[in-house]
C-alpha cells in the first residue's frame, strides 16, 4: 500500500512542521509515504475564494491517478468516532482489503 499525503498551503506553525518530520519518519518504516505540498503562486493569493478553491482543486486533481483513493481532512469537518469508519466510509472496507 502507497499513502501520498497532499496539502495544500504551507504549514504555519514550526512545532506542527517538526511533529510531522517525525511523524513521516517513524511511518515510512511501516509503508510507502510520500508528502506533497502544493503552494500556489502569489499571484492568486488576490483571487476571490471562490476561483481560489478552483485553482486549488486543479492542482490537487493534477496529483492524482484514477486508481487513486481520495479522502478529503478538513479542519472544519464533521469528526466521526473512529469505530463508525469501517461500516460508514468506504476507506474502512480499502483498509482491510489492504490497498
């Protein structure tokens, strides 16, 4: 199984930037990781947020392969128990398939 992580914007704070260094090393001992963090030009940082959302979605659509699993984290989300994944999302069904 290969996880690639996506993000989009650079992280803010320096302690969540070194807890995830150390978070990409102790995984990458258990799986195939990879980090890719896409920061758009200065430029549409003046977009309205509506065309900004779009130009991200573009860039994040770029990233991808149509075998590909997407599974959207948002800081704003609904949080879920974690014992509700495998019977509500598909994520809990690619998991125990081990893909």
């Amino acid at each position: 199984m290969k996880i690639k992580l996506i993000a989009i914007g650079k992280t803010a704070e320096p302690f969540i930037a070194l807890g995830f260094n150390l978070y990409q090393q102790r995984i990458q001992k258990y799986t195939n990781f990879e980090y890719a963090e896409g920061v758009l030009p200065v430029a549409t940082k003046k977009l309205p947020p509506d065309a900004l959302k779009i130009k991200e979605g573009e860039w994040l659509l770029q990233q991808l392969t149509s075998s590909d699993l997407l599974c959207l984290l948002d800081e704003s989300g609904k949080i879920l128990p974690q014992y509700s994944l495998p019977t509500n999302y598909k994520i809990g069904k690619t998991a125990a398939s081990g893909r």
